[in-house]
C-alpha cells in the first residue's frame, strides 16, 4: 500500500524567526509555499519516491544552478531582475530533489498556473494562503500572516521554470517591514519508466536577495532550520501534485468533485484541467481492462467517463 503523505501546515504562527523568514523566502511563491496545508487533502493516498540526493548550498550547486538560467532566452527586463538577486545573495539553496509519479501534461498545467493548486487547497480546506492573478499574468499572495509578495513567472519550458518574486513581512518579529527578493529555477527530467507510471524529478534552486542588513545576518544564523521548512514544504507541494494525478486515475469522481468546484480561476485553465483530469481516467481505464484481458479476468468497462465498475 502507498505510503501516505500529506500537506502540513508550514508555520502556525510567525513568532520563531525561522519561520517568519521562511516565510518571506518562499511562501509566496507557491512551488516551496510557505503555509502550504493545514491539515490534510482528502485525494488518495500518495508519496513521492524518496531521492538520494540532499539539499545543498554549496558553491559548486549555485555556481551550476547560474549557469542554467536560460540567460539567452530572457529578455532585458528580466535578466536585470535575476542578476539585481544573484548578485547581491543573502541565500542560496537547492532544495532536497523530489521524485514524484506524474501525468506529465498535467504536472506542467499545475506549475505553470500556480492558482489553481491554491484553488484546490482552498476548496478542501486546507489552507488560507491567497493568490491572486493580475491582467498582468503576474500573482500576488499573502500568507494571512503577515508576509505579502508578487510572483512572476520569467520562463517556461517543459524542462526549465524561472520565477522571480518579490516579498514584504510586516509583523511582531521586527520594528519595520522587511523586504526581500528571491529567484526560483525549477527544472524537470522526465524519466523513461518503460511503459510504467510517468514519474518526473524535479530540482529546486532558490537564490535569496533581504534589504535589511539585521535580518541578513539573522537568515544566515538561521539558514540550516530555514532551509528544512522550505524542504519540507516542496515536498509536500510535488507530493500533492503526485496525488492528483494518482487520484485522477484511482477515483475520478473524487477529483470531478474538486474541480467542479473551483472558483476565481481562468476558465481556459479550469477547462483544460478537467480535460487532463478526463483523459487521465480514462487511460487508467483502458490500462486495467487490458491488465484484465491479459491476466482472463473479468473486463471492466467503462459506462461514463468516470465511473468504473465491473
């Protein structure tokens, strides 16, 4: 049976200072969000795969994470963003590597349109972080408790995601707003599975920009603890997308239940969501009725689109 794995709440309150400078490193942008969950997703059971690899700050994983910013495919703008961070950092960490089973096309819907995953924490209750898209294409979150941020994503590929974020924490942990600026290079393999469940690695650089010199040295005083909030939270985040996927082709009338649900989200986005969600069903259908054909058994057939029954 799958080991279950579920969101956890990433910080109750802003009283420590590693979490209140977690939350101004990553909880606005939702691949490492801060207050993730609070609780736990009612999808099917679902772990990702443990990687070997840990989390890592080293100065030869920054130094290869620079180099694989797609400089030449970044405009002008964009590249004075990501250079104003690299060159000024307060941190840099590549989070522990995650390995997760996921419908590719699904996993690229999810991490290209972050407010829909923020949707589906909100429906199942288990999260109060808010995102919300401007016209602009950029999202602006608040973590509820004190840290707000605008999020923008640089560049997508199937392979490589640059996002760029700027954060302001006002709260009881300091006398005045703290500000700071972060960069994101997400990058994706897709691995051959040999006709098995999709499954993607995905690896997660964050580089780290604070305009207070105080709360600087405070960060690196408390890197190490920041750095397995922010772990933990990706986990989580890949894992919860691993579920989705997973439940999409277990229990489809559980996600249909989700999705039908969403509000304040693109309906282009929504519409192709359930589209994927559909497809992955009934993929997963056609696998079984084939396992069942091979092994003699009865066929199971499907009467509906999410409806399996034998």
């Amino acid at each position: 049976m799958r080991e279950t794995h579920c969101p956890a709440a990433f910080a109750r309150t802003a009283r420590s200072p590693r979490r209140a400078l977690g939350r101004l490193f990553v909880a606005c942008v939702i691949l490492c969000t801060g207050q993730a969950a609070q609780g736990q997703f009612s999808l099917l059971p679902f772990a990702g795969k443990k990687d070997p690899n840990q989390a890592t700050s080293s100065r030869s994983a920054r130094q290869e994470a620079v180099k694989a910013i797609p400089w030449k495919r970044l405009d002008e703008r964009a590249t004075e963003k990501i250079n104003s961070v690299i060159d000024d950092i307060t941190i840099y960490r590549r989070l522990a590597p995650q390995t997760i089973e996921c419908d590719p096309d699904l996993y690229l819907l999810l991490v290209e349109n972050p407010d829909l995953v923020v949707r589906m924490w909100e429906t199942l209750g288990i999260s109060s972080v808010a995102l919300e898209r401007e016209p602009s294409g950029t999202f602006l979150a608040n973590d509820g408790e004190g840290t707000k941020g605008r999020v923008e994503l640089l560049h997508a590929s199937a392979g490589t995601h640059l996002v760029y974020a700027t954060g302001r924490y006002e709260g009881p942990m300091f006398h005045r707003a703290v500000r700071g600026q972060s960069v994101l290079l997400l990058r994706s393999e897709y691995l051959d599975t040999d006709g098995e469940a999709p499954r993607i690695r995905c690896t997660l650089d964050v580089f780290v920009r604070l305009e207070h010199a105080g709360v600087e040295m405070l960060a690196k005083t408390f890197q190490p603890l920041v750095g397995k909030v922010a772990d933990h939270n990706f986990k989580e985040t890949t894992a919860f997308m691993g579920s989705l996927s997973y439940t999409a082709a277990s229990n489809p009338p559980k996600v249909d239940r989700i999705t039908s649900r969403l509000e304040r989200v693109p309906p282009l986005a929504k519409a192709h969501l359930v589209e994927l969600c559909d497809r992955i069903a009934v993929e997963a259908t056609l696998a079984r009725n084939d396992a069942a054909s091979t092994r003699g058994g009865r066929e199971v057939r499907v009467s509906d689109r999410t409806a399996v029954r034998e």
